[in-house]
C-alpha cells in the first residue's frame, strides 16, 4: 500500500472542554476529508476517525463508508502532535 495521508489542515468541529473530548476536520493534501475525534486527557489520544464522504477513498476508490482510514490513525495522530494542529485548532 503505497497511500499515505498528508495532514494539510485542521479545524475544530465542536468541543466539551470541560470532559476533554473534541472533534475535528482533518483535510489531507490529496483532497481527502476526515473527521477525527479525540480524548485531550491526560494527553492527547484519538479515539474515532472517518472519512466524508464527498471524495472517494483514496485508497479503495469506494464512495461510500470503508475503513481504510483506520489503518493510518497512527500516522495521522503523529502528524497532528507533531505539527502542533491540535494546540491551535483547540485554543481560540
Ligand atoms: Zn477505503
């Protein structure tokens, strides 16, 4: 599988702070829209991710729900930590 998703940008959808769980779009540089849920405590820890549903998987070219995403939750979780997207889609 030579797919590898490539955060490109993020936005907070929706948010409890006070429980620590948040929402969020992810758009990957191929055009791929996701959205990923999160657990922020004791650290940041993604909890659910999915694809919408405008743009066919870019990995198995369906147009409807499959879970290939699920496979790049790791790499998607890094670059989110790494790129520092969660601290700035997260603060106001
Ligand atoms: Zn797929």
């Amino acid at each position: 599988m030579s797919y590898r998703p490539i955060v490109n940008k993020v936005t907070e959808a929706s948010n409890n702070d006070k429980d620590g769980l948040y929402e969020f779009m992810v758009n990957m540089e191929d055009g791929t829209q996701t959205r990923v849920f999160y657990q922020r405590y004791p650290e940041w820890k993604l909890t659910n991710i999915s694809r919408l549903l405008r743009n066919p998987c870019p990995i198995c070219r369906k147009d409807f729900i499959c879970k290939c995403m699920d496979n790049f939750t790791a790499d998607i979780h890094n670059q989110l930590i790494e790129g520092q997207f969660l601290e700035h889609a997260a603060t106001k």
